[in-house]
C-alpha cells in the first residue's frame, strides 16, 4: 500500500539553514530577511513591489480596512469559499452578500454578481477557486460601472494566471496564502500585491500600528509617531527565510502539480459517474493546487464510503468546502441563509473530493490514485 498524503510542504537543507542562522542572529523582526522575500515574490509574480503579512486572512482584512469598508457598507462575497473570505469582510463590520458559484469551475457565477449590487455595495471579493482563475474582464467591467474595489483571495492562486496576467494583480488588490498546505509555505504568512503601489505602501504602515517610521528609518531610538490605527499582521525573518527559499522552488512545484493534474485526468476520464471541473484553456492558466472530482447524482450519497476506502488504501483527499460559506453555523444564524439559496455552491460542497496534485507526489502515484479510484467506484455503483 502506497502512502499518498493529500498534502505535504517540501522543505529542505536551504530552508533548514536559514532558519538555523536567523535564529542565531538577533534580528527575528524588522530585519532585511523579509525584505528579501518581498523582492524575490514580487519578481516571481511579475510585480513592482509586494507586502509580506503574518497569514492570507490578514492580507484580506487589512485590504478592507486600508480601502475604509466597515459597518454599514455591503461587500459581494462568493458562497463557495474558505470561510476566511468572509471572516475578513466581517471583521470590518461590513455585511457580506453571498453569490452563489458555477458549475465549470466552482468559481463565483459573475451573470449573478449584478443583481446582488444595492446602494450600499463597496466591494467585490473574488476567489480563484482551486487555482483557476476568474474571467477578470468581466469581473473589472462591472466593478467599473459601478465603481466597486475588487479584492482577490489567491490563497490557492500562486501561478494561475488570466490573459498571462498573474492572479491579485488583475483587481485592486490580492492576497496570497502559505500556509503549509497551499503552493508553498512560510509556516504560516502571506503576501498582498497590487497593481496601486501607494496601497502597498499605506499597508506596510497598517500591517505595523500604524507607526509612521519603520526601525530602520528611525535615526534615534523612538523617533517615531502614530497617526493612524494599524494591527500587527507582520512576518517575522523566520517566515521570510522560508520563503525565499521556497519561491525559488515554485516553478518545479507547479509544474510537478500540472504533470499530476494531467495524468489524474486523464486516467480519471474513463470513470463513469464522475467528471470534473473545467481546468487550463485559452486565456485561463490554473495553478493545478488539487484535482475535484465531482461525483454524479448516484455516487454522491456514498462520498463519505468512497473517502474511507481511499484512505484504507493510503490515498488522502480533501473537501473543498464542506459547507457553501453561508451554509456554516455562524453565518447561518447571521444571515438566515440555506443550502437551497446557493444551489450550485451546495452541490460542489456534497459532491465533490479533492485529490491530490502536490510536488510530494509522482506519477506513479497518480496511477495508484486512478486505480483505486477505478476500485473504489465500482464498489459504490
Ligand atoms: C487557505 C485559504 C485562506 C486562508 O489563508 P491563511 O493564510 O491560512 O489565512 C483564505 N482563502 C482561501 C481560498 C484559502 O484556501
């Protein structure tokens, strides 16, 4: 029996070391480490500049709080997402109106983005979910008309790309995830790009108090002054060093995810009663972070039968989501929403599993996967 985890970070020799020698030092904040990692991520990217945050939920609520959304104002938030998509608009006061998703990609059903628009909208929130992004142009059109900021959740986007454009520098502003399961990881951080360099800049002073001198600009100790409200959403040099190194391994990651998404699907392809989302094509590039099988109408009841005995021959899977965002408790009881309100996004959540792609893994673990897949399914006709 093979072991084939769903997710795994790769670390190695270089990460090791370079946390070793931080911790040596002294300088475990407001060092040059963190700067460095900005640099290298920015240049990755193809962005002018970046800021490096303590986690993805972070980055999002200090895009909503740097933009001044907050009680009274409406942000339009996709149903089928991490729950922090939301959690990050919540924090601010705002209210959050859920769109439901669609069926091809899972991604948020932008012919449904319009009718949720009232007076009291602000923002649009966009997920690239799975990695695979969003018809953007259609997304700014609407955002133009009626003057709305677009945020983009890429906590799953790291190398997706639309029109070759990389995913957060096609709205206002974008937030990405390392958090270990995701493309790569600091542990826990994040980074927020944009295409507005004043608003990187505005939140490299939020995402520290809100002090408007950093150590090093500081000529005396204390030299500094607050004059406005900010967190502490920092990355620390421990996180930064991480992360150097691991960007310089993203180009292998995805492209070992793009060759095990490919060879899933197509072994996968002959399974009969299940199919999948719509990937890679024409302007649209996925960052292939896992393979969702959606199962058909007869298959779906025995989802939780089919996982065990995935599991039972060591192959791990994951569900992305297990609830439509508004479908969990808290949000439920805020909102009053059901399961029949976000119909596509309820279908996603109770039909599908995610399989594995990672960098841990080969082909020869794809054609395990696919054969115990064949297996399993037969059993559960
Ligand atoms: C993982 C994830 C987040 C949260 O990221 P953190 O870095 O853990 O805060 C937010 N949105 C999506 C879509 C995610 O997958």
């Amino acid at each position: 029996m093979r072991d084939i985890p769903f997710a795994r970070p790769i670390l190695g020799e270089p990460e090791m070391q370079a946390v070793q020698s931080v911790l040596e030092g002294h300088i475990y904040v407001h060092g040059p480490r963190v700067k460095e990692f900005e640099a290298s991520f920015a240049e990755w990217v193809g962005a002018k500049k970046c800021t490096a945050v303590s986690s993805c939920t972070a980055g999002l609520h200090l895009a909503y709080f740097n933009k001044g959304i907050g009680v009274g104002d409406e942000v339009i938030v996709p149903a089928m997402s991490h729950v922090a998509t939301a959690h990050a608009v919540e924090f601010t006061g705002a209210t959050c109106v859920f769109v439901d998703a669609e069926y091809e990609t899972g991604n948020i059903d932008i012919d449904k983005i319009e009718s949720a628009i009232t007076e009291k909208t602000r923002a649009i929130s966009i997920v690239h979910y799975l990695g695979m992004p969003v018809a953007m142009d259609r997304v700014i059109e609407i955002a133009k008309k009626y003057k709305l900021f677009v945020v983009e959740d890429c906590a799953l986007a790291v190398g997706s790309l639309y029109k070759g454009v990389h995913a957060g520098l096609l709205g206002d502003i974008g937030c990405f995830s390392f958090y270990p399961v995701k493309h790569m990881t600091t542990a826990e951080g994040g980074v927020i790009l944009s295409v507005h360099d004043d608003v990187i800049d505005a939140i490299n002073k939020k995402k520290a108090f809100g002090v408007n001198r950093t150590h090093t600009e500081r000529s005396i100790p204390g030299d500094y002054d607050v004059d406005l409200l900010g967190y502490n959403y920092r990355m620390n040099e421990l996180q930064a060093v991480i992360g150097f190194h691991q960007v310089k391994r993203l180009d292998s990651f995805i492209s070992i995810r793009e060759e095990n998404f490919n060879a899933l699907k197509e072994g996968i392809e002959g399974i009969e009663g299940v199919s999948t989302f719509k990937s890679t094509h024409g302007d649209f590039k996925s960052s292939y972070y896992c393979f969702s099988l959606l199962l058909d109408e007869d298959l779906a009841p025995n989802r939780q039968t089919i996982m065990a005995s995935l599991k039972e021959k060591g192959v791990g899977t994951s569900i992305y989501y297990p609830r439509s965002i508004p479908c969990f408790t808290y949000y439920q009881e805020k909102y009053g929403h059901n399961a029949e309100d976000f119909p596509i996004a309820s279908k996603i959540s109770s039909h599908s599993i995610a399989l594995p792609v990672g960098p841990h893994l080969g082909l020869e673990d794809m054609e395990y996967i696919v054969e115990s897949l064949k297996e399993v399914i037969s059993k559960n006709k």
